[in-house]
C-alpha cells in the first residue's frame, strides 16, 4: 500500500470494471470501492449495517447500491439510506494519475 500526502493508494482505476465494486483492507477496516458506470468513484464500509453483508459485491445503479443479503439501498453520494435502514459513512476518494486514492 502506498501512502500519498493526498490520501492511500488502494489500486488502479482498471482493476474495478464499470458499475462494479471491489473491498480493500485498510488496517482493521474494509472498503468498498465502487466505480460507476459514469467512471465516478465512491467508497463506504464494506459492511452492512443491517446484517452485516458484504457490501462491496452489491449490485450498482447510478449512485445506489443494493446489499446482496437482504436488497437495502443507500445512496452511494450522501450514505442515506433509501430502505430505513442506519445510513453509511460516505468516503471521499478520488483517481490520481490511474489510481484509486482514499482520502487520509
């Protein structure tokens, strides 16, 4: 793992493809990555709050994701829950130079 002054460096944008996500460890925490269709990034825990699901294999649409275990939503761009489950912490990363870059 590499560390920036602008955040860690996680992996290469093309290691997520388009509408999909992929979970890092980060110490004792995971994050889910998501790249969007539109090639936006995102990142939330990886785990849900409801049942603890993995997040990072829901399925994406624009800025919602969907836990594979139970079908809750969250809007990926404020971390709200759409299905009145605790909202997500929402993550603040970025691509820097082709690389996925977590926000320190």
């Amino acid at each position: 793992m590499t560390i920036l002054s602008t955040g860690v460096v996680l992996d290469t944008v093309e290691a997520i493809p388009p509408g999909e996500g992929r979970a890092y460890q980060l110490g004792e925490r995971t994050i889910a990555v998501f790249r969007l269709r539109s090639g936006a990034l995102r990142a939330v825990p990886a785990v849900c709050p409801h049942a603890g699901g993995p997040l990072a294999d829901s399925q994406v649409d624009e800025n919602t994701i969907i836990c594979p275990l139970h079908l809750n939503a969250w809007d990926l761009t404020t971390g709200c829950s759409r299905s009145g489950q605790p909202d997500l912490e929402v993550l603040e990363v970025q691509e820097v130079d082709g690389q996925i870059v977590l926000q320190a």
